[in-house]
C-alpha cells in the first residue's frame, strides 16, 4: 500500500497562484478556484465544462497564451490559465 502523500502542482488561474494534485485537469482546477467558468458566450453568459471528454468545446480557455481544452488539459507547473474569455468561432450560445 502506497501511503506517500499526493504530489502538487502549482498555476495560475486569473491572476492568483493555486495548488493542485498532480494529474488533475484544468477543468477540475477550474471548479475548484474559478466556479468552473472556462469562457462566456456570445451573449457573455458564463460557460463550463460539459461534456468532459473534448466533443462540446465548452471547456475553451487560455492555457499559456492559447486556446485549449480545459477538460483535455492535465494541470502543468507554472500554467497560466485565463477563463472568462470570449473566445473565436463560437458555434454554442
Ligand atoms: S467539457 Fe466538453 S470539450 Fe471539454
């Protein structure tokens, strides 16, 4: 029985530093510190992840400068991650 404790991991979400368990996603870290908001809308509602396996897209955000798939993503030291974005060739309200 393994009884190490859990490896960190530390990024940045919105401007401010977090600790995470390695091997979670941005998506997760996102429901823990931003209320899982990843984007808004066209309309800027707020969006989250949805489907959580990469096919809605509703997951999209800023890791490191680039749009990617939040619940796709492993959390990464030094990530920087930026939600609440409007974001291009929005197909979903
Ligand atoms: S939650 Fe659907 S693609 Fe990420």
């Amino acid at each position: 029985m393994n009884h190490a404790p859990p490896r960190r991991t530390s990024l940045e979400i919105n401007g401010a530093r977090h600790e995470v368990s390695s091997g979670i996603t941005v998506a997760a870290a996102l429901s823990l510190f931003a209320h899982g908001i990843t984007r808004l809308s066209v309309q800027a509602e707020p969006r989250g992840a949805f489907c959580g396996m990469g096919i809605c897209q509703e997951c999209r955000v800023l890791i490191d400068g680039q749009l990617r798939l939040a619940c796709q993503t492993l959390c990464e030291s030094d990530m920087v991650v930026s939600t609440g974005t409007q974001t291009h060739g929005e197909s979903n309200q």
